[in-house]
C-alpha cells in the first residue's frame, strides 16, 4: 500500500505530471483551445489551473492518479449545485468532449466567475461557516457514485499510525524533521483514545477543503464554491474542524492553540447551523476536538510520500507550529466549544 501511495504522490519519473502552466505540452494545449488568449496562473495545490482571458475560461490539469470517473462525477455534482441555486464554476465541452488529455493527464474547462478571497477576519470567516452550511445543505441531498479521493485531507489514527514508518524512515537523517516525526509519533495514541469513528457520526458528501480562497466573493456580492478536488462522502463534523485548524494556524503560519480566540467559535457554529437547517449532535461537538488535531497529524504523517519529505514537513507553511496545535488541542480537548 505504501509504495502504491509513493507512485500516487510522486508521479512516474520517466513521463513527469504536468506541474506549471509553462509546461510546453500545456501551452501547446491552451494555443490550440484559445487561440491567442492571454493567460494567467490561478495557482493550486496538486492541480494546475490558467485562467483563458478571452474566452472566460479556466483550464485545469488534474494530476495522474485522479480518474476519469472521479472527474466527470465531481462536474455532475457541480452542474447539481448550480441547479439548485449555488455559485460554481460550470463545466465546459470543448468541440463536444467533457475532458482533453495532456502528456497523460485529464484536462477540464469550466467557467470563470469573477471574485475575491475575502481577508481573514472573523466576519469572514462568519461569512464562510454560513457559506459551509449552505453548501452542507445542498450537498447532502445529491447522491453521485464519486471514488474515493486518492490524496485527501482526511484520515482515522489507524491510517496515520500505518502511515507514518514511511514518515519516519524517510527524514531520520534530519533531526528537526526526525523530532517533528517523533512527536507524531508520541500524540496518535492520544489520538486514538479521544477519536470518535466516521460510523459514530452524520455523514455526507462534504467539499473537503473549506478555506477562504476556495469560497470566494463575487464583485455582487455572492458566494463562489471553488475547488472541489477533495470532495468525498466523511463526516460533516471534518469539514467544519479542517477549516478551524487553518484558521488556527493563521495563513502567515503564525497562530497558536493557546492564543486563539476559542470563544468566538460557538458563534461561527451557529452560523453553519442556521445555514444548513441542522445542528451538530453531542457525538460531533465531542469529535471536534480530535478533528481538528487529525488535520495537522495528518500532513505530517504523509510526508513519506513525497518527493523531498524533509522541506515537506518543516517548510509547509508551519514547521512546528501546525503539530503544536494538534499537541495542545489532544492536552485540552474541551477548549472549542467550552
């Protein structure tokens, strides 16, 4: 499984993914989609995605390991959204045909809508638990045969705990890195102990990767839902904690557990439940906790996947700072809802 993992994460060495838009094989591709449209780099995490001026357009370049029936499900979930009033960028043909291919990887078009990635206030980040729940509303109704996400952002102790020698074995010669995997290493138990299983709790398609930037805000005034790419059937519960673990974090990597401000977060729940026409049950407000201590477990626990897990683990935005949420949070598991 592991290896298996390795090739996902990695791509095949021979035929390299498609990594930037000035690959030559994807400007090949977008002259022959747009022809002479000016072009701009929208950024993103394992996908590759430009902006065509001219004709209103935005080109994604999926990585390898995500199928074609992954894809071509996530885009009946987003044509399910806008039918039922939400914002999304709608999926394109080109000459007929829903995907086009390059060097191997699928390539989707979809509208481009105009917006903005609100600052990180905590009016925005009310803004966006409502959003979150409007979103939870819809997409618990709509049933779709989607795969598994190969990389996510989810994952129970046992996973990382399986996970995590590859972690281990892979930065040992680095002893910031090495000590980051020992403390991982130290809190799964604690982990496991508070955990509360996916079975035990409300379940349904959720986004998977709620941050500001992935809802964005239109010049009128509306909510634009971005970025489907983790979308998978998880506990409603996850949605709301990943989201609360980079809000800890801070987007300059800055923010710690202890000084974060936990009595504003009764608020931001309320504002999903009233969006959402729900709210949590008991079991998911004493999920939250470990959730949320999951998520930076998680990235680091990974690592062994990547190219270069040294830089992976101590450059990716945190270093310390990330694990030393999930430490404080299993130390005082009642601080997010008081």
């Amino acid at each position: 499984m592991n290896a298996r993992m390795r090739r996902w994460w990695q791509g095949d060495p021979t035929t390299p993914e498609v990594t930037s838009p000035d690959d030559p094989d994807l400007r090949r591709l977008l002259e022959r989609v747009a022809p002479g449209s000016e072009t701009s780099d929208l950024g993103g995490c394992f996908c590759v995605n430009v902006r065509l001026h001219q004709p209103g357009l935005v080109l994604r370049v999926q990585p390898r390991f995500v199928s074609r029936q992954r894809v071509l499900a996530l885009q009946d979930i987003r044509r399910q959204l806008a039918h039922r009033g939400l914002l999304v960028g709608m999926p394109r043909t080109w000459r007929g045909r829903p995907l086009l291919r390059c060097r191997g990887c699928l390539v989707e078009l979809e509208t481009y809508v105009p917006h903005a990635k609100p600052e990180a206030t905590w009016e925005s980040y009310a803004w966006m638990f409502g959003g979150m729940g409007r979103l939870h509303r819809e997409l618990a109704q709509i049933e779709v045969a989607l795969p598994r996400p190969v990389v996510s952002t989810y994952a129970p102790p046992g996973s990382l705990r399986r996970w995590l020698p590859a972690a281990e074995r892979a930065v040992a010669h680095d002893p910031v890195a090495a000590d980051m995997a020992a403390l991982v290493r130290r809190l799964l138990p604690v982990l496991r102990r508070r955990w509360v299983p996916a079975s035990a709790l409300p379940r349904h398609l959720i986004h998977g990767d709620v941050r500001l930037g992935n809802i964005g805000l239109t010049p009128e005034g509306e909510t634009l839902y971005l970025d489907f790419g983790f979308a998978a059937v998880r506990p409603r519960i996850h949605e709301l904690a990943y989201s609360l673990s980079w809000m800890i974090l801070r987007p300059d990597g800055s923010g710690t557990a202890d000084t974060f401000c936990w009595d504003k977060v009764p608020a931001l729940v309320e504002e999903y439940e009233d969006a959402a026409g729900t709210v949590l049950t008991p079991v998911e407000r004493k999920a939250l906790t470990p959730y949320i201590a999951a998520v930076p477990l998680y990235h680091a626990a990974t690592v062994g996947f990547h190219a270069d897990p040294v830089a992976q683990l101590r450059d990716d935005r945190d270093g310390y700072a990330f694990l030393r949420i999930s430490e404080w949070l299993l130390a005082n598991p009642a601080a997010p809802l008081g």
